[in-house]
C-alpha cells in the first residue's frame, strides 16, 4: 500500500492548501469592503477640486501655470501604481503589459523613460527592464497616507517643471466592479483646460463661477493645480488597492474551488486503488484456499 499512503499525504497536503486559500479569501473579502469604502470617499474631493481647478483655470486666462504648458522634453515620465503583493491573478500582468507597450512607443519616438514605481511589483518590473526609476515607495499598507504619495510624486513633477519631461503618465487599475479591473493609462501632464473641463462636466460641476483670491490668484492657482495631481494619484492608488483585494478574493476562490475539485479526484484514485489491493488479497485467499482443499 505504498501508492494508498502516497495519495494519504497528497490528499492531506491539498486539505492544507485549500484551508490556506479559503482563509486568505476571506480576509480579501473583509479589505475589498474597506478599500472601496477608501475609494468612494475619495471620489467626492477629487470631484469637487477637478470641478474648482477648472473654473479657476477659465477665471485666469492671462496666468497660465507651468503644468498647463507644453514642453519638448527629452524624457516621458510614468507613474506606475501597482500592488506590493502578489496571488491577485492577472491584475499587475495586464497592467504591465499595458506599460510595457508605453515604453516601446516611447523608445521607438527616441526619447526614454523616467518612472516613479508606487508598489513593490512595479518596481521589480520597472528594474528588470532597465527604465530608469527617479523614486519609489513602497509597502504603503492598507490605509495609504497622501504624505508619503507626495515625495516620489513631486520628483517627477519636478522634471516636468524643469523642462526635462515632456509629458507624464499616470498607470493603474481602475476598480468597475468586483469581477471587472480595467489597466488604465492616463495623461496626468501637462493638463489640458479641454480634459479638466470634461472631466468636470462627467462630474456634474458647473462653470462661470467667480473667486476671491487671498493673497492673489497666481498663489491660489499654484497650490490649487498642486493639490489636483496630488488627488488624481491618490484616487489612482485608491482604485488600485480595491481592485487588487477584488482579484485577490476572486483568485483564492478559484484556487479554493480547484483544490476541491483535486481532493475530488485524488480520493477518487486512493479509493480506486485500495479496492483493487483488497481484490487482490481477496482472490489470493481464495487461490489459496482452492489449492489446500484441491
């Protein structure tokens, strides 16, 4: 019974598995809830400053602030925002297949890349391909802070303002639905009145309002536009982590469900074989038998 006592410790190997997969399912269930809890109260700041920014931008046509003006950089920047870790099916493979297309169209129009990796699957894959990462954070927990978003953000920004970036990518998944996280690749800069506008309209804003600037508008405009890149990253990491809980969840029940399905079968086997060694004994006793009394 050397092969029964094989399929004795796979059955019990994928009982294991199975207990670990349905447990890790249960705590994706428990933080998808909290994380979209996260992301839809976010969505009412990002909707309201998108709505302000642009009217703002509208109510100062003569001020035209350095993320709104078009540069010949040298370089394309690209955030990208994936999950520290992994077990969440295809969810950071098709984003990042997504991104590496990204890069290939910016090597094939001669210029590079400069990344900030937000997520420690980004930033291996960012490190494997050789782009050149100007930040990173990483391990930001299941409660992100915009204060540690700030730093690596800004770096990038930074070029932008400088000159030395041409224009700067924002990649994530967007949270649809619980079956459903669509890669998203978003121009972040330079800002275009046209997309803020539409933005704004999708979001029920309503233009033709008017300010009062304190100290003066160009002050009021800097940080307002500030605050706006700040609020679409954060609403990208937001969507980023419902999404992965929501894979996650759906890829421990399908590996929950195949564990079911191969205990199915390996007790199926262990039974087919145990009967077969009991017939065997059987019909050797009977030999056996027929021979003394023959």
């Amino acid at each position: 019974m050397a092969a029964g006592k094989e399929l004795r410790t796979k059955i019990k190997s994928v009982e294991n598995t199975k207990k670990i997969t349905k447990a890790m399912e249960m705590i994706s269930v428990s933080k998808m809830r909290k994380a979209q809890e996260r992301m839809r109260a976010a969505r009412p700041y990002a909707t309201k400053i998108r709505n302000i920014a642009t009217n703002l931008g509208k109510a100062n046509p003569e001020y035209v602030h350095n993320f709104m003006k078009i540069n010949d950089g040298k370089s394309v920047g690209l955030i990208v925002v994936t999950t520290d870790k992994g077990l969440c099916g295809g969810l950071n493979t098709n984003l990042l297949r997504q991104v590496t297309g990204k890069l290939r169209e910016t090597l094939a129009a001669g210029k590079t890349t400069k990344a900030v990796a937000i997520g420690n699957k980004g930033l291996g894959f960012l490190n494997r391909v050789g782009a050149s990462v100007v930040s990173h954070v990483t391990h930001l927990g299941d409660r992100p802070h915009l204060d540690k978003l700030v730093g690596p953000v800004k770096v990038l920004l930074d070029a932008y303002v400088a000159g030395e970036v041409s224009s700067v990518h924002l990649c994530y998944n967007k949270f649809v639905s619980t079956m459903k996280q669509e890669p998203v690749i978003e121009q972040l800069l330079p800002l275009s009145s046209e997309k803020m506008a539409n933005d704004a309209k999708a979001s029920g804003g309503e233009p033709g309002w008017d300010y009062i600037y304190e100290p003066d508008a160009q002050s009021v405009i800097d940080n307002l536009l500030l605050r706006y890149i700040e609020a679409l990253v954060y609403q990208a990491l937001a969507e980023n982590m419902a999404s992965e809980h929501a894979a996650r969840m759906v890829a421990m029940k399908a590996a929950t469900d195949n564990a079911g399905n191969v205990i199915a079968e390996l007790k199926l086997v262990y039974n087919k074989t145990r009967q077969a060694a009991i017939t065997k004994e059987l019909s050797e006793i009977v030999s056996g038998a027929a021979a003394i009394s023959g």
